[in-house]
C-alpha cells in the first residue's frame, strides 16, 4: 500500500512537474551562479533525486525561487541538455533524461518493523480504563459540532489558560458533579495530572522554581511516578500515615503543602473521613498552607453516595486537580486545575505565553461533549460496567479463593487483594509466569514510611478495566489461579 501511493505521488510529480530544493550556497567550485545551478541539477540527477521523467520547473518559475536571472537557470538548463541529463521539447518542457542512471545504490532490502514486545496474555494493571469502550461515534459528533462553530481564530495561538467554552462547561460539569465551586476565570486546562504537578513545582518549559515549594505531605501509599517527578523538581515529599479513614492528616507538620487522594484513595481505596476533610483545610488556613486535591477516581463509585470534593469547603486553600484519562482516555491528554486566585496569574506565567501542551480542537471537542450531556451518559454507563466488573471478581475470589480480602471496591477501577504474610512477592512473579499483569502493593509504598505509622500489608492492586469486556472473564479464571492457597491450621491451634 505504501509503495502505490509513493509511485502514484511521483508519477503525479512527473505530469504536473516537482518544486525544487536546490541550495546554491552550498555549492562549491568556480563559475558563479550559473555553474553552482548546473552542478546542483547534475547532482541531483545522479543521486537520484531527481528521477527519469521528471518535469523541472519553467525557466521562470525557478528562477524567481532561487532568486537568479531567467537567463541563468536557461543556461543551466542547455548545458545539461547537450550533456544529455535532460532532455528539452516543444510542449513537453524540460525533464530529466530517461537514460540518465542515478547513482547506483545497495540493493534495497524490504524494511522490517521492529520486534514488537510480547504483553501480557491479561491485563490486569490499574489505571487505565476500557480502551474498547471509547464513545468514538458520540466523541466524533462532537468534533464535528465543535470544528464547524469554531470562530477563526481557534486556528491561531492558543490561550494557555485553556478554551473558554470549556472552562466554562467545566464549571458548571465540576459545580453539579463534584460539589466545586470556581469562575471559569480560575481554570487553567492541563494536560493531566503529571503536567499539573511540573507546572506547579517548576519542571516546565521555563524549568525555574515554580509556583510551589517543598516540602510537600504525600500518602504512604501512592503513585511512584508522582514521588519520582517531585524529586525530580527538588521537592522533598514527606508520607503521611494512612489508616481505615485515610490519611492522618493530624500528623501534618511544618509541610507548606499536602497532596491528597481524597474522594478515593489510591491505592488502598476509601474516602478521606468528614473530620479529617475540615481539619485539613484548617491546618492549611492555621500554616497558610495548600492543599493538592487528586480526584483520582472521583466520578466512578458504588456503593455509596457521591463524595464531594474538598475544594468545595475552601476554594481559596484547595488546588482541584482532574482529567479525562480514567474516564475517557488517557490518550486524550486533557485535565484541569481548579486554583486559589493567588496562583492563576503564576500558573500560567509557568505554562507560557501561548498553550503547547493540549490540542485546542481536542478542547472545544470536550467542551461540546460535556455541555451535549454525552459526557454524562458516558459516565454513568462506564460506572455500571464496572461495577459488573467489580461484582464479578468478588464473586470470583468467593468461590475460588475466600482466603483473599478484598478492599477498596466501593469506588473506583482497581481493587486491593490482600495476601498472607510473605506472599505478595511469589504471587507478582507467579502472575507474570502465566502472563498475568498486575501490581504488588509495596510498589506504591514510600520508602520513607515506617513500619510504626503505617504497617506494611501484602497485597497486590488489581485493575478491573483494562481487559476488554471479551477477555475479562479469561482475566479473573488467571488470576484465580496464581494467587495463594491457604495458610494450613497449626495442629493442635
């Protein structure tokens, strides 16, 4: 297919003739600009550059593209035709010699793509959602909706605080849904929560010392790639204990800033506890600090009714962070920020004068999505998807391994299964012998927490979307298979 369409593009070169790129300062030798031409042409030929066949510009035409004389690209021409390079005739213009034999090259051996890593036979790590169950005809309707009343200048430099429109629909999406309470004025689009955490601790394109400064309270338990990116910007995170009501935010000290999981904490799952929600925003209010809100799963729960978001008890001490990845598609590279006034105008200095980072067309393409309602019906049927999803392996680990707890699943698209002591290690290298991806809970532990604050548990973190709908059932007969037996009574116990 792709040599069809190489061939049909240098056949369509050949009839309506090719623009040249010739570059006569670069040529070298005496004779002056005529003779620096006539090399190049020659050159370009005998490399192959130039084809048989093909038709060279109108004396004209190339003259006034490189900026010499009619009369020296007429010469050039002649003293190639009477080498016999090219050939001249009446009507047919000036082309290239059909016995004129390029440089002659090694034999052309047919490219092969590169070895493409063997994945997984199941899928079963967390943090993607369902790429089959993209809305590709409701998400194309909103395109087209979007480009055909787009004004012009959506064609030009982006605002790097984002499209309007889709400020604007966010602030009423985030207002119904979540419980947050902002002005379009007050969002800056992003391209998803790592971009939103370079931004703000100043590993962006101005790479100077950000908006933010460490040292920062994070959970004893979260994402390895955030602690990474953070002490990549020179922040020093400091974990947080977690307990059955969330993290211990009791334990906040001296921290200018705390990153927080609150609507469900990742990974070990539950909401932050009303309490702890209000005496975060007083520490922040008491130290003038902030609090770095992740709305990591916050639109997928269960079994009980919404939480809302923390921002909503202090608009002016809470930064909102979200994104479309879980939701939609991470391949989208769309999310937000909900800031405190004091930070916009920072913010968006870090982010640059024009927008870099996220397709404005993807922008107005949300935006029409989200305000359409097919957002909406997304969501909710996604959420009933995976709560299927989250019934079956329940359902499957009661009848195939009743020994294993499961936690965290009343919100969300993962799960945690707890393992006897000293077992998360054989089962991870068990799953990836009978190709089964998954993650082991200590994976996701600061290396700063401590035994006495947070008790290290085997586990591991089981993603109930990633596998298409066909290949889940396949998925959770697998990892059935892999996990522990039982530990055995001790005699006479």
């Amino acid at each position: 297919m792709e040599d069809s369409r190489v061939n049909s593009w240098m056949d369509s070169a050949r009839r309506i003739g090719a623009d040249l790129h010739l570059d006569l300062s670069e040529s070298s030798g005496p004779g002056g600009r005529r003779a620096a031409l006539t090399r190049a042409l020659r050159d370009a030929v005998r490399s192959g550059r130039l084809a048989p066949g093909t038709r060279l510009p109108p004396y004209r035409s190339l003259a006034a593209d490189l900026g010499v004389a009619r009369n020296t690209v007429a010469d050039a021409y002649a003293e190639l035709v009477a080498e016999g390079w090219l050939t001249a005739r009446q009507g047919s213009g000036t082309r290239v010699a059909e016995r004129a034999e390029p440089l002659r090259r090694a034999e052309r051996v047919p490219r092969k793509a590169p070895p493409r890593a063997r994945g997984p036979r199941h899928d079963l790590r967390q943090g993607t959602p369902d790429a089959s169950a993209f809305p590709r005809a409701a998400w194309l309707a909103s395109c087209r909706r979007a480009l055909q009343q787009a004004p012009n200048e959506v064609f030009g430099p982006g605002d790097p605080a984002g499209r309007i429109e889709l400020r604007e629909a966010l602030t009423e999406y985030l207002a119904r849904a979540r419980g947050v309470r902002t002005e379009p004025d007050r969002i800056v689009i992003c391209s998803g929560f790592a971009h939103a955490l370079r931004l703000l601790f100043g590993q962006d394109r101005s790479g100077g010392g950000g908006v933010l400064r460490g040292p920062l309270a994070v959970e004893a338990y979260g994402l390895g790639f955030h602690r990474e990116l953070l002490a990549a910007a020179g922040v020093r995170t400091v974990p947080l204990p977690l307990d059955e009501d969330g993290a211990r935010v009791d334990r906040l000290a001296r921290e200018r800033a705390v990153l927080l999981t609150p609507a469900h904490q990742f990974p070990t799952g539950g909401p932050l506890h009303p309490e702890r929600r209000a005496a975060v925003i007083d520490w922040a209010r008491a130290r003038g600090g902030v609090v770095l809100e992740d709305d990591y799963d916050g639109e997928f729960r269960y079994d009980r009714k919404p939480v809302g978001a923390v921002q909503g008890l202090d608009p002016e001490r809470v930064i909102f962070i979200g994104s479309v990845s879980k939701s939609l598609s991470p391949a989208l590279r769309l999310g937000w920020m909900v800031l405190p006034e004091r930070y916009v105008g920072d913010v968006l200095a870090a982010k640059g004068e024009r927008e870099a980072w996220v397709s404005v067309l993807d922008q107005l393409s949300l935006a029409d999505f989200i305000v359409s309602g097919a957002y909406d019906r997304h969501v909710r049927r996604m959420r009933q998807r995976y709560r299927r999803r989250r019934d079956r392996l329940v359902a499957a680990l009661a009848e195939h391994a009743p020994h294993v707890e499961v936690t965290g699943v009343a919100a969300g698209l993962h799960a945690v299964l707890r393992l006897p002591p000293g077992t998360e290690r054989s089962t991870v290298k068990a799953a990836t012998w009978q190709g089964v991806a998954l993650d082991g809970l200590a994976e996701f532990r600061h290396p700063d927490a401590t035994e006495e604050e947070t008790p290290a548990r085997d586990g591991i973190v089981v993603g109930c979307a990633t596998p298409s709908e066909h290949a889940y059932g396949a998925a959770l007969e697998a990892l059935c298979g892999v996990l522990p037996p039982a530990e055995e009574p001790t005699p006479g116990g």
